[in-house]
C-alpha cells in the first residue's frame, strides 16, 4: 500500500536544505492520497514518527528546444508534491551505505 502512495523522495538542493535544518522531507506522491494516508505510509515504510504534513499539486509545464531539425515541443506532466515534517530527533537517511 505504500507503495502506491509514495512514488519518490525529491532530492533536490532546496529539500536537502529543508530536511537539514528543519527535518522536512520532500516526497512525490499519488495524486489521488490524502495526508492521512501519506502520514501513515511514510511511518510505515521508513519507522519514523511523523508531525505534520503539507501537500501542494505542482502544475504541469510546457516545455520547448531547438534542435537542427526544428522546436520540439513537450510538457511536463502535474504532480502532487508532500513535505513532511518528522517529530524532533528523527531522520530519514535516503543514502544508506554509500
């Protein structure tokens, strides 16, 4: 079931930062789960508390390129973001062992 809920960590600079200093983690999730599903299949899967969760549906955009056979036009398809906000103390290592 968490699976289908959480698709992936977004591991940028802006979420490395969030999650450093505050303990916010940043997930790409299905567009259909609310929080109380994120909340449960992120304590599931990675045995953390969790304290609070933010969703934001991040808006799909229209992407174009010059190629030498002309513009290439696509699009970047919508996709609902969940910052979560760990209990003070834990941490979610996406790493491992590296």
């Amino acid at each position: 079931m968490a699976k289908e809920i959480l698709i992936k960590p977004i591991i940028t600079e802006k979420s490395e930062n969030l999650s450093e200093k505050s303990g916010q983690y940043t997930f790409k999730v299905a567009k259909k789960a609310n929080k109380i599903e994120i909340r449960k299949a992120i304590e599931k899967m990675y045995n953390v508390s969790v304290d609070s969760v933010n969703t934001a549906i991040m808006p799909a955009k229209s992407r174009s390129r010059n190629t030498k056979s002309g513009v290439i036009k696509g699009s970047k398809s919508a996709y609902k973001k969940a910052i979560v906000k760990l209990t003070a103390g834990e941490e979610i290592d996406f790493f491992g062992d590296i």
